[in-house]
C-alpha cells in the first residue's frame, strides 16, 4: 500500500473524521483510547466500506458480507466495493452481517477491520480519470477480534445511518454555504 500522496492522505483524513463519531458515540472506554486519539492525530488512517458487488448501492437489506462469531473472533467472508482509497487504509469500518433470523436491517453489525489482517485483499478498480482511489475488498477467512465490535451487535445500520448523516452535512459544506 503506497503512502504519500496528499490526495490520499487527505481523503483518508476525512474517513477519519467520519468514523470517529461511531466510535465516540457507541464504542467502549478501550475502543476510544485505542482508536480516537490515533485518528485525531492523523496516526491512522481509515475508511468506511458499505456497498457489495452484487447490490445495487447501499441497501442493507442485501448485505452478504457475513462475520460469525468463533470464540473470541469473527470469521469475515465477502466483498466490499467501491471502498475509497482502501490501499491506503489502516483500518476500514465495515458494515457485516452478524444474523439472518429476522428483519434484515437487524442483522447488520459495525466492525473496525485491521487491514493488515490475512485474508483481506484489496483489489483496484480501474476508473476512466485513471487515477488509483476506488477499490474492491476481500475478505476469506479473515479472523477479527470480537473486541472490535463497534456498540451491540445487529445495530451497525442504525450506527451507520447515523455516520451517514455526518458524511452528508460535511460534503453538503453547509458553514460554507451560509457564509
């Protein structure tokens, strides 16, 4: 994963600034003091990863990216797309789904994925700028701690709905727009 360019890092410090809200808003003390002040910093980069190859762009209720608890982890398997800058990544929010038994919104959990973690590949996707931002992510096997569960499992869409919201109002330049 190449490292450097300001773009990247940029953007990168935007999915920073939007994955802190979850993590200040449902994440434990642990969570907080092992992620907040690292982001903050710009020490860590991350992104947020929703959308899969198979739905047609961002309906939860099509979710296929399945984590199953095995004792002190989750066993990741699917595909993300159109995950920015994922090379570049440290870590990347992403939306799960931890059960199937009922409504289908509740089945979605909230994990913060190490991306060096084996069995998560990153492919590029080739866009017509010809520029390098907009990835596929893999994950086979991908063992992650339970301890990266961001809040109560089955509430990752109501926790992302929120992040959402944020992520709108930054891009919406609103303070900008008034001035």
């Amino acid at each position: 994963r190449e490292r450097g360019d300001s773009a990247i890092r940029s953007f990168c410090s935007v999915q920073a600034s939007l994955v802190m809200f979850p993590i200040h808003a449902y994440g434990t003390e642990e969570q907080k003091q092992k992620w907040l002040i690292p982001l903050i910093e710009g020490r860590m980069e991350s992104g947020f990863s929703m959308t899969e190859p198979a739905t047609a762009g961002s309906n939860p209720t099509l979710l296929e990216t399945t984590a199953v608890k095995d004792g002190d982890d989750y066993v990741i398997n699917g595909s993300k797309i159109w995950t920015s800058f994922a090379q570049a990544a440290d870590w990347i929010f992403c939306l799960v789904r931890t059960d199937n038994s009922g409504r289908k919104q509740d089945g979605i959990s909230f994990l913060l994925i190490d991306m060096t973690t084996p069995g998560v590949t990153v492919s590029p996707i080739d866009t017509i700028d010809g520029i390098y931002h907009l990835n596929e992510v893999h994950f086979d096997n991908a063992r992650v701690p339970a301890e990266n569960l961001i809040g109560e499992e089955g509430k990752g869409w109501t926790y992302a709905k929120s992040l959402l919201v944020h992520e709108r109002l930054s891009i919406a330049e609103v303070a900008e727009s008034k001035r």
